[in-house]
C-alpha cells in the first residue's frame, strides 16, 4: 500500500464550493450598485460606469484572487487533514454549500452594494468634492464607486482565505493596483476612445481627498458585517475545521495516541518546519508522529473511541 | 513499522543507483509550489485579532470624523431657492406659460452673508429632478463633432436635435440644446461684484475634448428653443458654461460651478443679486437654487464625511468592548480536542 503522501489530497473543505459563493457575491456587489444608480437615473439603462471597466470587471480585477482561492488555499494542512480524516464529512454532508451559505453570501453581496452606492452618493455628490470648487459628475461618481466595489470583494477575498501565500498576496493587492493601473492608462488614451473617462483619474479623483477617504470608509463599512459575523462563528459557532485550526495556532494539535502529550520542542519542532515548509515529520520524529504510521494511527483511534469516552488532558 | 517501511527502503536502495533507467517515473517534480507547501500564513480570527482590529479601526476613524467636521463646519454656504418666488403674482397658477412667453423675467434676490467667506467664493446653480442621467440624453452628442471642426457633419448620434432648417447644428444634440440660461449678477452697495467665468471647467475638457476651430452654427435656430443661444464668434474651447453644462451629472440633483467672486464676504453683508429667470424648469417640477460657497481643504460642506467616519469608529468600537465583554463572561476552553464532534459523541455521529 502507498505511502498517503504519495496520493492526491484532496482538501475536505473543497474550496470550490467558496469559489462558487464568492463568484455569485462578488457579481451581485457590482449588478446591485448598477441597479440603485439605475433607480437614480429613471431606469433609463443608462451604465454607471464607462464600458471598459464593465468588460474588465470579471476578467482582471476580480478573476485572479478567486483562482488563487481555488487552488492554493488550505483550511487545514495535508498533515491534519490525513489525521481527522472525519473533516471530510464536511464535504459529504454538504455543510458548505448548504442554502444557507448561498443566501448568505448573496445578502453580503446585497448588503455591500447598498453600503457602497448609499456611502459613496452621499459623500461625493452634491458639495464641491475638491478644493478648487470643482463639483463630482458622472463620471466621477463611478470611477468612485467602481473603485470602491473593487477593493471590497477583494478584501472580502481576503477576509475568505485561510491561507496566505506570496500568491495569494500578490493576486489580492495586484488586483487593485491593477485597477488603478488601468485607470491611469486608459484615461491616458485620447477621447475618441476613452470617452467618459479620460484622465478622470489623474485629474478629478486622485487630487481629491474626499475620494480616498470615500474608498477608505466604504471598504471598512462593506468588511464590517462579514468580519463581525465570522469573529462571532468561529468563536461560539465553530465548525470543524474552524477547531483543527484553532487547535494547530495554540499548540494543542500534538499525538495522544498512546495518551502521551508530546514533549513541547517536538511539537514546536513540528510546527516550524511545516511553517518553512517541509513535507514531512518522517525522519525526525521522535515519538511515534511518523506519516507513515497513519492508517494505524486511525486504528488506534478508532480502538480508542471505542474504549470511550477519553479524559481531558490538554 | 507499518507495511511502508519494505517497500520505501526498497524504493531507496533502488533509487539510488536506478535513478537514471527509472525515467517514465510518473512522479512529479517537487517543489514547494507544485506540493503547495508554499509559506504562508494562516491567520485565524482569535480574540486578540479581533478586538485589536476593532480598536484599530475606532483609533484611526474617530480622529478622521473629528477633523473632517471641523473642517465642514469651516465651510460657509448660503443657498436660494428661487423658481417658484421668482414667478410673478399673476402667472403664479401656470409657471409654464411664464416662462414660454415673452415677459420680462428679471427677478431680484437678497443674500445675507452669515459668516466671513474668504474669496475665492464659488457660485453654483443647482437643479432638482433634472435627469442628465438618463441614457437617451447622455448619447445625445456628437464628440468628434466638438473636437474637431472637419467632423461638423457628424450628427448622426445627435438625435433629435441633429439638423435644424436641413443644416447640422454645431454643437449638436440635446445635452448642448438644454444648456443652462439663468444669469447672476452680484452687487453689494451698489457695487458690483466681479464673478470670475474663466477656468470654472476641467482643464482637459477645454484642451482636448472641445476644439479651438470649432464654432457654434446653426444653434437653437429652431422652433423650439431649449436654453441658452451661443456666441458664434467664440470657439467652443472657450464657451466654458457649455463645457461646464455638457459634463453630464451622475444624479438628478446636482450642482455646476457658474463662476467665482474673488473677494471677502464679511459677516452681516448683503448682497443683492438680480438674475435672470429664463429656464424652465416649470414643465417638469424642477427645482432652481442659488449656492454660494467657500471651500476647505476637503471640499464643500459635506458634514456627512464627518458623520460618517464617526458612526463607523463608533461603531467599532461598541463592537470592540461587547466582543471583549462577551469573551471575558463566556470564556471557552481552548483548543481541546474533544470538542470536535467525532470526539465529544464516540458512539456516532
């Protein structure tokens, strides 16, 4: 039989299932902030913001992060997961794709929009934005709002990621540079093409205080409830990879197979060299913590569970 | 001691000297990126993390809030709502016929200064359900028409306010045939008060969206005339109320700079204003102001920012000391193991 390591792993939370919730959220963010300008303009159809931005919106701001989520997240390391093979009855239990999730995700996304189209109207529009009088006009107020829809679902990414890799950082900030790249840029080409949005960027908004301050407040206000919600689960609702993870961050997760807690330096020793990236304990552990021993490992514990009830030895 | 143990030291004898016939291996190459074992950090929202996040953010917001106010309160602005007392006694029941006919429609205003207001003091109109928004007038236009004065032909996007008596109208469409005809003029004492129309619109609209040898022809020549008549004689890069007017407004009530006096208001001065009540406004219940007003550093009054920069710090902060509470009262032990659920229900799941 082959070694664990030697196969596939699959990671029993299936960070698709997030893709798929992310996906709808980050969507309705931005059609919901079309559909409350569209209020505002007599449902005429005329676009909040200028063409371009539209058709880059799934492709460059926003596609990256969701496939470094896919790809490279990990709730739980390879490790754990081999170690408390039940997790996976996360996925067959459909706990993370259930309805609720769904709705959930889909009110944040209606939550954020209005927060982002309700804050950003108030704040731009109206009063003279600058201080040489100049007041905000259309294409102000969606360079404004795009930006702020922008750097919210990526921080929602963001707040999503279990996991940070030099990847993940530069998908989820490169992102955002990216937009404003883009603005620069575009707004750099001649009218003919540019349109609406010619050097809107360098001369209307980035001088403009009241435009950073907008984007700041926005982003907070959007992260506010998602962040409040998830403080909230993962401390009295938590799921089980929630707890595997609290766990492994307070230095608990260590063997207690023969009832033995393992000596503190073995498991720091451990945990450093996950952290620096090393594949196995194979070859220094001390103890009985050897990847290979862990379809006996399961044994064991299921012998154990048998047995009944175990003691409480943190 | 498991079954591993043969076949992985059977793997290492052999590899060691079989590395090169064993070539159609189907193992991948290891790296850290392709076994993602990439470095990272796994942040976990722990108590500590989230009350220092909430604070932080209560830190840096409540002082924003707090300048910010100040800064709006700097702000003086004296708004005159004018459409309906400038509609005189008899025409009061059909503004609309007012306005469409020939009656002189000067109307005299009175302002009194509240504050000091330090020049420059920016002179703004704004008007109220007025839809500049809407999709069918924002395409009407013809940018390549006001740019450049080879493309005076070019209407076709300008519908229905392309051609007038079979010519093409320059400028065509019905964003520049809507153009703002209200006029101010400021006098305290008996004295006039210059108001400064030069530079009031963005400096690349002027340079490179309307061109220097473009000239209105063959404007508000028809039967229905929408607003202000042009001077044929000024090229379009210098009607700067046009430029002004055509940058189209992302909601309908908004505001556009009419021009700017360059002197000090003191307080308790008045000021008389005779205008010019000619747009209409009347057809669709629209409402007409007058704004005066000083800028700060951040712009126009706009207490809003302050509001709310303060509500969110606030905000944070409430969640900050009822996170705190909540984990002192309810304090949870952790990181034990048998908390998970396969562990705490040995006999099922």
């Amino acid at each position: 039989m082959s070694s664990p390591q030697h196969l596939i792993l699959h990671a029993p939370s299936c960070p698709s299932k997030t893709n798929i919730c992310y996906f709808f959220y980050k969507n309705i963010t931005f059609g919901f902030t079309l559909f409350w300008f569209e209020a505002n303009a007599s449902f005429s159809g005329q676009p909040a913001y200028n063409d371009w931005y539209m058709s880059c919106y799934n492709v460059f701001f926003t596609s990256l992060p969701v496939i470094a989520l896919g790809v490279f997240d990990q709730d739980v390391s390879a490790r754990l997961c081999l170690k408390h093979p039940l997790l996976y009855q996360e996925g067959v239990q459909n706990i993370l794709f259930s309805w609720i999730r769904i709705l959930g995700w889909m009110f944040n996304g209606v939550l954020s929009s209005i927060i982002i189209f309700f804050l950003t109207t108030n704040l731009i529009i109206g009063q003279a934005f600058r201080k040489d009088g100049q007041v905000a006009d259309y294409a102000v107020l969606g360079v404004t709002m795009y930006t702020c829809v922008v750097w919210t679902v990526n921080c929602q990414m963001a707040l999503s990621i279990n996991y940070f890799t030099w990847i993940q950082h530069l998908f989820i900030w490169g992102s955002i540079a990216l937009w404003y790249i883009f603005l620069v840029v575009y707004g750099y080409i001649p009218p003919t093409l540019s349109t609406t949005a010619y050097k809107v960027f360098v001369e209307a908004c980035a001088p403009s205080i009241v435009y950073w301050l907008t984007t700041l407040l926005v982003v907070i206000a959007t992260l506010l409830p998602l962040f409040s919600y998830r403080a909230f689960q993962i401390r009295f609702r938590p799921m089980e990879h929630d707890k595997i993870q609290r766990q492994r961050s307070e230095g608990s997760e260590h063997d207690k197979i023969q009832g033995r807690r393992a000596e503190g330096s073995e498991h720091n020793k451990i945990r450093g060299r996950r952290s620096e990236g090393s594949e196995h304990d194979v070859t220094e552990s001390t103890g009985t913590r050897n990847s290979t021993d862990l379809p006996s490992e399961i044994r064991i514990r299921i012998d154990n569970l048998k047995a009944g009830p175990r003691s409480k030895n943190a | 001691m498991s079954s591993n143990t043969p076949s992985s030291s059977a793997g290492g004898v052999g590899s060691a000297d079989a590395a090169a016939p064993r070539r159609n291996s189907k193992r991948p190459k290891y790296s850290k990126f392709t076994q993602q074992e990439l470095p990272a950090c796994k942040p976990i929202l722990t108590p500590r993390w989230v009350i220092s996040a909430f604070l932080l953010v209560s830190i840096v917001f409540i002082p924003i809030g707090v300048v910010s106010l100040f800064a709006s309160r700097d702000v003086v602005e004296i708004i005159d709502r004018y459409e309906t007392a400038c509609v005189p006694q008899n025409f009061s029941n059909d503004k609309v016929s007012f306005i469409q006919s020939a009656v002189d429609k000067t109307c005299n205003r009175t302002l009194t200064v509240k504050k000091l207001m330090k020049q420059p003091i920016y002179v703004y109109y704004q008007l109220d359900n007025f839809y500049q928004n809407h999709r069918r007038y924002v395409k009407s236009r013809s940018d390549s028409q006001l740019k450049d004065n080879s493309s005076w032909n070019d209407v076709s996007s300008c519908k229905p306010e392309d051609m007038s008596n079979d010519q093409p109208i320059v400028p065509c469409g019905l964003i520049a045939w809507s153009l703002f005809n209200d006029t101010y003029n400021f006098s305290l004492n008996n004295q006039q008060l210059a108001v400064n129309k030069k530079d009031i619109s963005w400096k690349s609209d002027r340079d490179k969206k309307f061109g220097k040898d473009v000239f209105p022809k063959n404007f508000q020549n028809g039967t229905l005339i929408g607003g202000n008549r042009l001077d044929p004689s000024v090229p379009l890069s210098e009607q700067e109320d046009l430029i002004v007017w055509m940058r189209t407004a992302a909601l309908p009530t908004f505001r556009k700079l009419y021009g700017k006096i360059e002197r000090d208001l003191q307080p308790n001065e008045v000021i008389q204003v005779t205008l010019l009540n000619n747009y209409n406004t009347y057809s669709f219940n629209g409402k007409k102001k007058l704004v005066l007003s000083t800028t700060s550093w951040l712009g126009g009054k706009n207490d809003f920012l302050g509001i709310a920069y303060l509500t969110v710090g606030g905000l944070c902060f409430f969640l900050a000391l009822s996170f705190t509470v909540v984990y002192l009262v309810k304090p949870r032990q952790l990181g034990d193991p048998s908390y998970l659920s396969w562990n705490r229900n040995p006999a099922g799941h």
